[in-house]
C-alpha cells in the first residue's frame, strides 16, 4: 500500500514548519492541506491513515556519507542491514563509498552492483566511484565512463586523494562535471594512535588548503569530506567567499562530542578524524548555522563484531551512525538551543541535496520520500539493539530524545517503530 494520509502533522517544507496534511497516492506526494484531507475523504478506502498529531514530517533524510561494505566486508555490514539502519534514522537515500572489494572503479562494476541495490536495498542508494583504479592512488579511473553511467561522485575515502594526481583528477571532473570528495587525511602528520593526539587537526586542514588552491585552479567541485576542525570551517568560509564551488559535510558525533566524552570501551569513540576539543566542536556547529557547512553525514562505517572484540591500535576505525543521528543532534544541539529545529533538517535534507543536484524539497508529483518524527520519544541508545551490523557507536548508554516513528520511500513502508524489532 502506498497511498497515505499523514494527517494533523507539523511539516518541514520550503524551509519551514507549518500543520498541514499531506496525501500520498501512487508514492507521490499528491496534496497539502484541505485539498489533501478532501482528496482522503473521495476514496479513505484505499488510503493508509496515519495520525501524525504532534510529530513532525520532513523530507527522508539524505546522507552523503555512509560505508556499506558491500560486496566484500559482509561481516562488517551490507546493503540489507546497512539500507535498513538507514531507514530506521529516517534516511530515505543515502550515498555509498566505494572502499568495497571489489571497489566501484569501472561501469563494469556498476553494472555488477545495481542488481545488489534492486534486490536488498530498503532506500535509494546513490553509488560513489572511485577517484583512482582499485582506490590504489596510482591511476585515475575513466571519469567520463562513469559519469557516463550515472555517477556523479568521485571519492576513494578512507584515504586521501595522493598529491601527485590532485591536479589531473580536478582537472579531468572539472571538465567532465563530477564532484571530487577527498577524506583529508595527511598521512605524514598522523602518528600511530587512536585519538586526536596521534591525529592532529593539521593533518585535515592543511590537506583541504592544498584541495581548495587546487579546486581554485581547476574549477572542479569540490566536497569536503567530516570536517572536524576550526581551521577547517574558516578555510571553508574563505573558499565561498570567493565563490568556488565548494561544500562540506560534518558528523552528528563531531557536533555532539568532544575529546572529553571519550570512555569505554574506547572502541565506541574511535573513528576517523577523531573526537576534537570544544572549540572545534562550536566552530562547526556555528558553521552549520551559518551555511558554511552544508549538510550533516553519519559518515557510517560499520565493523560488524570484529571491532567490539578489538580496541587498540589494529582495530579499524569508524562507528555506526545511521540510526542515531537525528536523535544525537536534536537531543545535543536544538533541544540545547545551539541549533534550531529548521536549520537542522535543512541540514539533512536540502543541505546534501544540493551536492547531489537533488531538489529536496515536498512538491505535489514529487516522490513521497518521508520521514515522521516524534520528538518527544526518548529511548535509550543500546548496543544490541542496531539494525546495522555495526555496534559501536558513541551514543550507547545514552538516553536521546527525538526518535523517527515512520519512514516512507515512494509511498512504501520502510520502517515503523510500531512495527520495529525492537
Ligand atoms: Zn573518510
């Protein structure tokens, strides 16, 4: 059934919240307000209501940044659990990074994965190719090949795109309009550690210096991949200012947590780039007010069991992030009053949208993409309790406030608390 009437709700439209209904038929959204409830009443048979009093309905949200292992890593997590985990934290799309084995390189291996997405994936999943063959660092992939068959993101993240083909793979995505995304990451200022000691800001900022004095030469568009940094936000703020095309992302744990949060197990705060200090943390919640940072991504990356089981040095980094973030950032930040609830769902919605050319606005004839909210649900976040293969996560233990009750893609039920597992 894919006709609905989201009845008595508060929605998230054209920046704004207003109460109005919203009918759904054939998976699109057909009507707002009086023309929705009259639009329900000529044939309520054949419509789902749902009583949305007192929650909020927005677009899915859209993340720009999530690992779903698959094919290769299935322990660690795959389009089935990972697409479900996404439609439990109201994502109705979300983009995967092709750190895979094998990685997404070639149309060949596109062809290969879009089987995978059409059998088990629960959202939409736009695909992200690989900057370099095998995310080896040595040889570009076919840019235009790819493009060619619908990629529009380029990224080898988990590592930086080396300097010695900087200028080429700008060069080649400025031309052929594909959007570069580099994890900054320099290498030589890293030492061996888990956490921001071993780990310097530098390392991030004075790589995205070098990536925006490229995107400046070449014109290519460019996305910064989880800022985590102050110097990263102002180099951002300067690079718009002087009218690149330029956009950046940041985390819910980078906007929620500090180096001071960090407990046990460590595993659960270990990731790349690691938890920073409280200045970081204001200059890009303030980033995201202002605009300078566009939109926020889970940056998911699970690790299936093998992480719990391993917390030190050679365990790999990354949490899970996909079910937890809306109610991290609403529960930290809009109920704090650091964020307001609007600049936040735009900041998970029309934020992303615009690095991926998607208008994510609800619109009569627009694909019902839905995601309903009950902000004053509170549960506490537990380890054994994720959809994802991944159970490390920051938030376990903690109470959050701000829970998706219902998630809709195309007018299908991908996910109802009231049906949910647990
Ligand atoms: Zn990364």
């Amino acid at each position: 059934m894919n006709n609905w009437y989201l009845h008595d709700g508060l929605v998230y439209r054209n920046y704004k919240l207003r109460q109005e209904d919203i009918l759904v038929i054939n998976g699109k959204i057909a009507a707002f307000g009086d023309k929705a409830k009259a639009g329900f009443l000529e044939r309520s048979a054949s419509i789902t209501a749902f009583n949305a009093s007192g929650y909020v309905i927005c677009r899915g949200f859209l993340d720009l940044h999530v690992h779903l292992r698959e094919p290769g890593f299935a322990e660690k997590e795959t389009i089935a659990t990972g697409t479900k985990a996404a439609a439990a934290g109201g994502f109705t799309a979300v983009c995967a990074m092709p750190n895979t084995n094998p990685s997404l390189d070639s149309p060949d291996k596109l062809i290969d994965f879009k089987p995978r997405l059409r059998k088990d994936a629960r959202v939409k999943v736009i695909p992200i190719a690989a900057i370099t063959k095998g995310r080896a660092g040595a040889e570009l992939t076919d840019f235009d090949a790819l493009i060619g068959s619908g990629i529009t993101l380029f990224s080898d993240d988990g590592d930086p795109v080396p300097t010695s083909l900087l200028r080429q793979a700008m060069e080649k995505l400025a031309n052929s309009g594909g959007v570069l995304i580099n994890h900054l990451e320099e290498k030589s200022l890293v030492k061996p550690g888990l956490f921001a000691d071993a780990i310097p800001p530098q390392s991030e900022y004075l790589m995205l210096e070098r990536d925006l004095e490229m995107a400046a030469k070449t014109g290519c568009r460019y996305h910064a991949a989880h800022l985590s940094c102050a110097e990263s936000v102002e180099l951002i703020a300067a690079a718009k200012r002087s009218g690149l095309p330029v956009t950046a992302e940041v985390t819910p744990h980078h906007l929620t947590l500090t180096i001071n949060d960090i407990g046990e197990p460590q595993g659960d705060f270990q990731m790349k780039p690691p938890l920073r200090t409280e200045a970081d943390r204001s200059a890009l919640i303030e980033g995201l007010r202002r605009g300078v940072i566009d939109a926020v991504a889970t940056d998911h990356a699970p690790h299936g069991r093998e992480k719990e089981q391993r917390i030190g040095l050679d365990s790999p980094f990354g949490v899970t992030g996909l079910e937890t973030a809306f109610p991290a950032l609403y529960s930290n930040l809009v109920l704090t009053g650091m964020l307001e609830l609007e600049q936040l769902l735009q900041a998970l919605t029309f934020g992303p949208g615009r690095v991926v050319n998607q208008d994510c606005d609800l619109i009569p004839g627009g694909a019902a993409d839905l995601v309903v909210i009950d902000l004053a649900r509170q549960k506490t976040v537990e380890r054994g309790h994720f959809y994802s293969k991944g159970t490390n996560s920051p938030f376990v233990g903690r109470r959050l406030q701000g829970w998706p009750v219902l998630t809709l893609v195309d007018g299908e039920e991908r996910f109802n608390a009231n049906r949910a597992e647990h």
